[in-house]
C-alpha cells in the first residue's frame, strides 16, 4: 500500500489582480521506503506540491492521504499528530541561529514534552548519525552550508518521522557538498526505510538518488516512473530536455530563445541519441558499426554517468544524408540491444 497517494490534486491562488492555477490535476503514488524525486523548472509548481503533502498548503481541490488518512478528513488536532510523522528539510536549512546546534536538534522533541535529557541523549545520538557529533556546542554561523543541512536533517529526524520532505535541500551547496549529502540521504533511507520525498530542479540530484520520478511541468505531472526507464526512454518533451540536456530546464529555455535568434548553421539532417547499458558501455560499438556499415558518423555529444547506482553512458549521432545509410546504422544499432531515439 502506497504511504502516500495523490489523486486529482489542483491548487488555485485568487489574488486582487490575478487567479493563478498553480497545480492541475496532480496524480501520483509514493511507495514506503521509496525515495522518489519531483523535478521541474523554476515556477512549475514544485514547492506549491510538496506543501501539499502536509496541508501546509490546502488544495483547492483532490485529495492527499498519508498513511491511509486523507488529510481533508481530519481535525486541526489529527492533522498536527499526524505532520509529527513527516520531517521537512529546506533550502535555507531554517536552524534557530541565536541557538547551539544540539539545541536546534533537541527544539521539535521539546515541544512534544520529551523530557530534556532524552531530548539531550536523542539529539545526540543524531548528530552522530549525520557525522556532526564534534559540533554540537557550536552556533549555525560557525558552520558551512553542508554541515548547517546536516544539522537540518537531524533535527527533521528527531520526532522519528516516517516521511522526510526535501524543498530543494541541495539547490544552495556546491556540487562536492551536494554529493555528500544526498549520499548521507541514501544512508538513512537504507539503515531506517524512511520514505523520501525530493523536490528539485536538478537532473543530476534525481539520477543520483531517487527510484522513481515525476516530471512537473506549468503545473501538471507530464511524465512520471522509474529514473532508469524515464533515463533510457524519454516520452515527454520536458523528460528530453533534462535527460538529454542535463541540465536547469531553466537553463534549457534560455538557450533555445538564443538559437531561435542566431544564425542558421549546416548540421546534420537527422540525429539520434543511444543509450548503452551495463554490457554495451564496454563495447566499441561505434567502431565496429562505421567498419560494418562503411559510412561515418559525427559523434555530437557523449557522457558517462551514475543512474541509481549503475553506470550508463548516451551519445548522440548526426547521421549521414543518405536515408539508406541511416537506417543501416539504427538497425545495427539496436540489433545490439541499444535503446535508439530521434533527438531534434
């Protein structure tokens, strides 16, 4: 059974000067345990979704159920018990700046009347287990920005919470930092089961850490499934611009205003994109395709990287003018088990 389930979710902001539906019709299922990724461009709806998984923002319409309660159903009382069970990292890490950092872990258990040693001895055993033991009688200020998250994730820890929600938690570090802490995720997801749930506009973050994905684009899901399967197999336009591109789908934009205004230059009529798998990144597949079909290809792009913890590597080709030749090399191509796609 899912630990959360999203059904025909809408949000809708009415302002003064404006009506802005911020969500449409969002649909999806996290699985316990899971750690699943929603990734979009800047705008897209992302926060608005997350803050809908624990009624810090009400839809406007649909339903959220957490661990089987549907969450219009319940009291301001039942709703408070129940967001108990979900942690919340943030962006800003929003720690308690005038406060130690052992008392920014210890601050949620003391509001639920933990007596203050246990508070004391479970805030320590966290810092532990986010590698922070040695900092706990420092403030924020002292601290750099991967080791102020940690502190964060600690403290989101504290009340045990079944569900861990990330708003962009690594949008502000840099990439060595970023890495160690989606790896300190994975850790606790692995030793604990905790469900996660990652909010965020970076492709590399989904690849390295997620299981499944849904890709938010003006509001709607438009592609949503296995990292590996939505890596292998784009169908949205939005999933071709990051697994393709790999990069801010902000980014994407603003690059193809500015091709849309350079000048037209000679390049390859049609182009694909080959995705090799664990057996076929060892081979010279390329090389042994030119030998076999005797016409050249230009290799436009290729990269290697980590797909849930197992390598694999795309490239994409311009193909030769001749239509003969083309279909010879996709032929080739996929007799070999290689994923093949038009790329434009």
């Amino acid at each position: 059974m899912p630990i959360i389930e999203v059904r025909n979710l809408s949000k809708t902001f009415v302002t003064k000067d404006a009506t802005v539906q911020a969500l449409k019709e969002i649909n999806f299922e996290v699985e316990e345990g899971d750690i699943y990724g929603i990734i979009g461009m800047s705008g897209a709806g992302k926060s608005t979704l997350v803050r809908c998984l624990n009624y810090l923002e009400v839809p406007t319409q649909g339903t959220v159920i957490v661990e089987g309660h549907d969450l219009s159903k319940l009291s301001g009382a039942e709703l408070r018990s129940l967001r108990s069970s979900i942690g919340m990292i943030f962006q800003g890490f929003n720690l308690l700046m005038q406060s130690k950092v052992i008392d920014n872990v210890m601050f949620p258990l003391l509001i639920h009347k933990v007596t203050k040693a246990e508070a004391k001895k479970k805030a320590e055993q966290l810092l532990d287990t986010v590698g922070l033991s040695d900092k706990a009688q420092a403030y924020p200020a002292q601290l750099s920005g991967g080791q102020r998250q940690r502190v964060a994730i600690a403290r989101a820890l504290a009340m045990d919470p079944k569900i861990l929600l990330c708003d962009e938690a690594t949008s502000a570090l840099d990439p060595q930092t970023t890495q160690s802490i989606l790896q300190l995720l994975k850790k606790i997801n692995r030793e604990t089961g905790i469900t996660i749930v990652i909010i965020t506009h970076q492709m590399s973050v989904v690849r390295e850490i997620c299981h499944n994905v849904a890709i938010v684009q003006s509001g709607e899901i438009v592609e949503r499934g296995l990292v590996e399967d939505i890596f292998t197999h784009p169908q949205s336009r939005a999933a071709k611009q990051l697994v393709i591109e790999g990069k801010d789908p902000d980014e994407f934009a603003k690059e193809q205003e500015a091709k849309s205004k350079a000048v037209p230059i000679l390049h390859e009529s049609r182009k694909i994109r080959i995705v090799f798998g664990t057996q076929s990144s060892f081979e010279p597949v390329i090389a042994n395709m030119i030998l076999t079909v005797g016409v050249p290809v230009n290799i436009l792009r290729a990269s290697t990287m980590d797909v849930g913890g197992t390598a694999r590597g795309d490239m994409i080709l311009g193909l030769p003018a001749d239509p003969a030749s083309q279909e010879k090399i996709i032929s080739y191509l996929k007799e070999r088990g290689l994923a093949v796609e038009e790329v434009q």
